[in-house]
C-alpha cells in the first residue's frame, strides 16, 4: 500500500470517530431534561419511603356548649348505697400492680406502660367502668363488647390544663374538669406554691357512645373564674363551690344539673 492511501484512510477513521462521538453526546437540553428527570424519579422514591403517616390535627372549629342550671338537690345516700352493693367490676392492688376485675376475677386491665391505675368508677346502668390514671391517663371499658376508649388528655384550646378528673353524670356521659392555665407576673407557669395555677375553672363532658366532647357553660351566677368541684352525682348534678389558695374562706355555690347533650 502506497503511502498517500495510507494517511487517506487514517484521516478517513478519524473523521468518522469525530462523527460518532458528535452523535452520541446528548444536546445542552436533552441533559438537562435527563437529569431532572433521574432527580424527580429519586425523589419520588424517597417521597414514598419516608413520608410520615397522616396526622391528625385537632379541629379549629368550638365545641358544642351544654347548659347548666341552679337547682336546689339533696344527694339519695341510701340510692348511693345500694348502687355500691353489687358492682359488677372492682379495683385491687395500687398504682403499680393495679387490676380491674369483673365478677368472675377475670382481669380486664392492669397497670402497665399504657397507664398506672388509681381506680374506677363504674356507670350507672353497670355496663362500662371508668378506669382512672396518672399524667390524666383515663380509659372507658365496655366489657360486653371489649371497646376501651381513652378519653382526651387535655381541651383544645390555649394554654388549656389536662384534665384533672372525669365523673359519671348519666349512663354514657361524664363529666371532665380542666382550666386555663394562671400565669405569673414574669410570663412564666404558675404553681401550687405560689397560689392557684388554674387562671379560669373550664367544665366538659364527653359522650362516650359518640365520643364527643362539649364545653359545659358555667352558669352567670357564679362569678368567680376559677370553682372547685365538690360532688358529682350520677344524675348529672354537680356541686360547686370556691376555695381561696392555702386555706382561705370558702364558698358555696351549691348544685347546678347539668343539660343532656344535644
């Protein structure tokens, strides 16, 4: 092979190198779209395998209002009685070891990591029992059906306090006592030791059938914010009253009965 068809060819090889490469080289706007679209589709992929389970905020909206009214009541003592005769669920041990029991000895609930049992309290028709707790754990048993429904910790709302405790005041209905949290002069929580850390006494009850919670209105008469419950009845009477902080004088409001949900 003659030297001038040699150097032909291999400039011939080299221009079709040239070509190729040119061709195989994706254009400014094509690597660009190439490479959002391997970032969307990484995304995507971490979108799925990381994103939180839904939330469940709760509503905005304000909660039913339930009545309340004076009345004049004297609490059945001998009815209380008899009611305590034969209760079908019983609590035993402490905080730390406690059961609640039915009639066979079966335990339905006990303390543990879920909540430390102070006691119960069992409906009036007999068929669920409050199970109160600590930190304002509380649940309702139904052990006909074995539903447990824990009952809300704190009310919405600002600054609201948890609930301190829940009462019987029909069937399916109780009785929550919360308040909006006192504040001293330096913006900061108050404590027992500097007076009362409830700055306004708030009252609820829960329906346990539905599971609703309305803010029960405290009644114009009773002018001071902040009112100690003294007696819940089962009937839906409650007893009011108000206490000055370490050992002042007390006062009485007396019994309201409270409206039935609507």
């Amino acid at each position: 092979m003659n030297r001038p068809l040699l150097i032909g060819l291999i400039l011939a090889a080299f221009l079709a190198f040239i070509l190729f490469t040119n061709q195989s080289e994706p254009s400014p706007s094509t690597a660009g779209q190439t490479a959002q679209q391997k970032g969307s589709n990484k995304t995507a992929q971490l979108q799925n395998a990381e994103a939180p389970k839904a939330v469940i905020l709760p509503t905005s909206d304000p909660l039913p209002l339930v009545g309340m009214k004076a009345t004049k009541y004297v609490p059945d003592l001998a009815a209380l009685a008899h009611f305590r005769e034969d209760l079908p669920f019983k609590f035993i041990g402490n905080d730390a070891v406690g059961r609640v029991l039915d009639r066979q000895g079966r335990v339905l609930i006990e303390s543990g990591k879920e909540i430390a049992i102070l006691g119960v309290a069992v409906a009036p028709d007999k068929q669920r029992v409050l199970v109160k707790g600590g930190d304002a754990i509380n649940f309702v048993l139904d052990p006909a059906t074995g539903q447990k429904i824990k009952l809300p910790v704190y009310p919405p709302g600002a600054n609201m306090l948890g609930f301190g405790s829940w009462n019987w005041i029909g069937p399916s209905t109780l009785l929550g006592e919360s308040g909006v949290q006192a504040f001293n002069a330096k913006g900061k929580p108050m404590n027992c030791c500097e007076g009362h850390n409830v700055a306004q006494t708030k009252l609820y009850s829960f329906d346990v059938t539905t599971q609703r919670l309305a803010e029960v209105t405290i009644p114009s008469e009773v002018k001071q914010p902040v009112v100690t419950v003294m007696e819940v009845s089962s009937d839906g009477h409650v007893h009011l009253a108000n206490e000055e902080s370490h050992g002042g004088a007390e006062q009485d409001f007396g019994w309201f009965k409270i409206d039935a949900p609507k």
